[in-house]
C-alpha cells in the first residue's frame, strides 16, 4: 500500500535533523548554540528566522479557547491586569469586556445590586430613548438632584428580554471563586477605562442618569446589564470613600419641614428616611426628593429609638412605651406597656423584639404577624440605665451606664460573659456575631472578640463622648458620631482612624446610619446631615 506521505513522487523536499551529539544538551545550552549561529549569519537571514519563529512565541492561546475555560481564566486575574490585557488587540477587548466576567468580580468584591430595580427594568416595555426625550432638556437644571436622576431601573445582552429565566440569571448572586488582589490598586486603572463607545446619541440630555445609555442598545431596543460600568462606578464610590470625597447637604431642604427638637434616632433605606425626635413626633420622608411623606403622633415624650422593616416600625420613647405602626399606612396597630421608664433603645428581626430601659432591664418579646406581641423575658444583672442593645440568632449584647456589657443567652436568659474595660458609661454597641463595638462616654470605642471578650483594640479621638456607631462586617469599617460633632471612619480589623470627616453642621451628633454611599447623621439641634459618597454617580442598580 501505497504511503500517503509519499504520494508524490515528482517532489522531495531536502529534509534537516538535529546532530545526535547534541541531544544530549540541556535546553540552556541548545538556547546559547543557536543564538551563537544566529550571530554568525547575515541580518537578512536573522530576519527571515525570527518571521518563521514569530507564530511560535506569539501565538494567542487565549483567543483559541472555548468559551467557559476563557472566562475561568481571566476570572482568576485582578483588575489592573485586566485592563493591561483588554489593549493588546482587539479580540481580547471584546473577550474581556463580556458582562458575565464583570458580574463575577463585582460579587466577588463583596458588593451587592437591586434585585428589584434590575427585574423592573428589564420587564419594562417602554422604549428607553422616548422616555428620555419625555424631559425637555430646558426642564432638567431645575429638577432635584439630591441623588440620580431616576429612571427605570436593567441583563445580559445575550439573554431574552422578556422571561422568567432571563431576570433569574441575571440576578443571581453567586459567584465563581476569584483569586485574591489589591482592589485599592486596581481601582486607578479600572475608573481610568473610557466608556463604551456605542451609545445613545442623548448622554447630554441625562447627565444625572447613567441608566438609559449604558444599559440599553438602541440599535436593536434590547435592555441589560452592563456589569462592567457597575464596576466602575461601584469602584469610584469604594475609592471616593477611602479618600474622603463626599458632598454634605442638610436634609430636608425646606426647614419649615424640619422637628424642632433634637433628632435621637434615624434609619433609612433606598426610598425612605424615618425620624424619631424630642418633639414627640416621628416624620417619614421620602429620601430622593426630601418630601415629607407622614408625620406620626402617638408618643407623649421623646421618641427616643425606632427600627423598621418592611411591615412594621417600631418606637421607643421616654413616656416608657413601644409603639407597633404599620410601616406603609402609619396606622398605630399596638401600644406596649413594660417597661417601667424610659425606653432607650430598641431592635426586633423576624418575630424577635428586644428592648432595653433606663429601669436596667432588657426585655425580649415575640411579635406575632398580626401586631399582637408577647413577653417572653426580662434580663436582670445591670447596675445602671441600658443604654444600647443588639442580637443576632441566640446572643443578646447589652451596653450599660454601669461601665459593663453583658452577653445573654436569649433562650435560657443566663448571662454568659460580662465585658468590662471602659472607666466610663457605655452609650452605644454594635454586634455582628463576631465583633462587639462599644462606644463610651470615656471619649473610646472597643473592639471586642465576641467569643472569647477580649478587648482586641481601643480606637482613640474623639473629644467627648461616643454617643452613635455602626459596623459594616462586608466593607470592614466602624463609623462613629460623638458630642465632639465629628464623625469618624475606622478599620474593623487594624483599629485605624481612616478619615475624620469636617462637620457640616453645630451642635452633638446623637445618631447615623450608613450604607454603601452615604452617611446620614442626627443632632440635638434637630438638624439632619446627609455626607453623600455618589454624588454624579448613577447608583440604580447598586445596593
């Protein structure tokens, strides 16, 4: 049979092996001889080497690769690496710019998104550019701009728009497993990436909403989510925060609006704002544009503490009662009589209530969906006024004017460790399950390992005393307000001040809230400071 490599018998090709003596040499040392006779022959024939070496060294192995093990790749690299890659031709532009690896290292950095506004907008069916045009640019300086502009709120572009499975993979939050690096590095190279090239020829008309231009392309009306740009902008809010940048403002901007006694308690969440106040009154805003949505009366002293959940808010006041109200209607459902003087301080989860009192004790309750509640015990061992209380599943951490901070067992009631390093009253705790934050009037804050009580840090600077903190365990920081007027931004985990941010008003701050972006804080002024991190930032997709 004939031999296929040998069918033509018309053409021999003069063939070259390798000297047998030389196959014996390391790969050093047959590196260092062909170089040596690359010296010895004319440039021309250099020339013509290196052109038939080229697609050896140069060859794009990334480029050849199926999909799924191309993603697995780049999701291994940091960001600044990245970048670097995305310049070196065209293809890996387009392969690193795919939205599914920018969602994975989004989730990976620990950020989180609006499931919800992602969902609404991707179920929309208007068409983004009329919306757009609906405003007459003439109109836009004049409208508020205490956040984005908001519009409606954004998938993948390779997935069908109007299905089930479509919003579920786009909202999905898990994640593959990245390798570790230097986000703070990264961020430079990553804000510094131009955006892209194919959008809307509106971006002038909405300058205050990234929304419709870099989630939409309009060539074929298809919506979705440009993880990419949520990086990005995700980034620069992580870096402004690292450096300080934010823009103050005072809310709300009508002051006839405003309580007029010291403002104790706040919280907030993407589209309210709710303040508890020395006027007796509770007001509900409207966080984006500043309008006071209800104001609710019940209480007959100062409302000194609230939390709200999506049925309920929850207060707590000097006249010694809680008060149950329907979070959407303000209706008072329930008025609840326990304890024996003022209530200091309030939390509730789930069906779990707990309350603490200047009488000592800490009460901890059942709430029944209907509004109806019941005590289930009191928690007795503090010598002064309970000033701060926190739980998570069966730990309840209790702050006190007696220097001390006690950890009970919810179920049993038992106190099982009781904490005491402060010279002073203690007015504030934070507890995650793994940290307790204490904040007293001996002008510290202590980080304490929740499971053996150690004092891990003592973080001094503040002038007088702590009277507010919040700790984020995602972002690892502990935000502080004092009577000093200064807010202050801490390390979880060295016990750093990061930044003391400049006061933006007179007087004590006696409460604040944070989250991602900002930094809302109280004073005994009745004066509200909104410290905003995302100033020209569209945040609709961010949470």
């Amino acid at each position: 049979m004939m031999n296929n490599n040998n069918m033509d018998e018309g053409f021999v090709e003069q063939g070259f092996k390798l000297p047998g003596f030389m196959n014996s040499w390391s790969d050093e040392e047959k590196a260092e001889f062909a170089y040596q006779l690359l010296l010895c022959i004319p440039v021309s024939s250099t020339t013509k080497v290196m052109n038939r070496l080229s697609p050896l060294v140069y060859k794009d192995y990334i480029s050849s690769l199926p999909y799924e093990i191309k993603l697995d790749i780049l999701y291994r690299l940091d960001t600044k690496s990245l970048v670097r890659m995305s310049r070196v031709s065209k293809q890996w532009k387009s392969i690193i710019e795919d939205q599914q690896l920018w969602k994975e290292l989004y989730l990976h950095s620990g950020w989180s998104f609006n499931q919800r506004a992602v969902k609404e907008y991707l179920l929309s069916q208007r068409t983004l550019v009329e919306k757009s045009m609906s405003t007459p640019r003439s109109l836009l300086p004049m409208m508020p701009r205490l956040r984005p502009f908001k519009a409606p709120p954004p998938i993948l572009e390779k997935f069908a728009l109007n299905t089930d499975s479509a919003v579920q993979q786009v909202c999905s939050s898990k994640s593959q497993p990245l390798s570790s690096f230097n986000r703070q590095e990264a961020l430079s190279h990553i804000i510094k990436e131009r955006p892209f090239i194919n959008r809307p020829p509106l971006r002038r008309h909405i300058k205050y909403d990234e929304t419709p231009i870099y989630h939409y392309k309009e060539s074929t009306d298809t919506r979705y989510i440009n993880w990419k740009r949520l990086y990005r902008n995700r980034s620069l809010i992580e870096k402004r925060w690292n450096e300080g940048k934010c823009k103050m403002r005072q809310f709300p901007s009508d002051a006839s609006l405003e309580h007029s006694g010291s403002i104790y308690c706040l919280q907030f969440n993407n589209s309210i704002l709710v303040t508890g106040s020395r006027d007796r009154h509770i007001k509900i805003w409207d966080i984006n544009t500043g309008a006071l949505l209800r104001k609710l009366e019940g209480h007959l002293g100062s409302v000194l503490c609230l939390q709200f959940d999506h049925r309920f808010l929850i207060s707590g006041s000097s006249d010694a009662a809680l008060i149950i109200w329907d979070i959407h209607t303000g209706e008072r459902i329930k008025v609840i009589q326990g304890h024996e003087e003022s209530v200091l301080n309030v939390k509730f989860k789930g069906n779990t209530l707990v309350s603490c009192s200047k009488d000592r004790t800490v009460r901890i309750w059942r709430l029944e969906n209907s509004g109806d509640i019941k005590l289930h015990s009191v928690l007795r061992g503090h010598r002064a006024a309970v000033n701060a209380v926190q739980f998570k599943d069966n730990k309840v951490v209790s702050a006190s004017g007696d220097r001390t901070i006690k950890i009970w067992d919810m179920t049993s009631g038992e106190c099982l460790k009781t904490l005491d390093s402060h010279s002073r009253g203690i007015a504030c705790v934070e507890y995650d399950g793994k940290y307790i934050i204490s904040g007293s009037s001996d002008q510290t804050i202590k980080v304490w390992n929740a499971a053996t009580g150690e004092c891990i840090h003592t973080l001094v600077s503040h002038k007088d005393l702590v009277r507010t903190i919040q700790l984020d365990s995602k972002s690892k920081r502990i935000i502080s307000g004092s009577y000093d007027g200064s807010l202050k931004i801490w390390g979880l985990e060295n016990g750093i001040l990061l930044r003391s941010l400049s006061q933006a008003t007179y007087g004590r701050i006696l409460n604040l809230q944070f989250d991602f972006g900002k930094i809302i804080c109280s004073t005994n002024l009745g004066k509200i400071i909104i410290y905003d991190f995302t100033y020209g930032i569209d945040t609709q997709f961010i949470s």
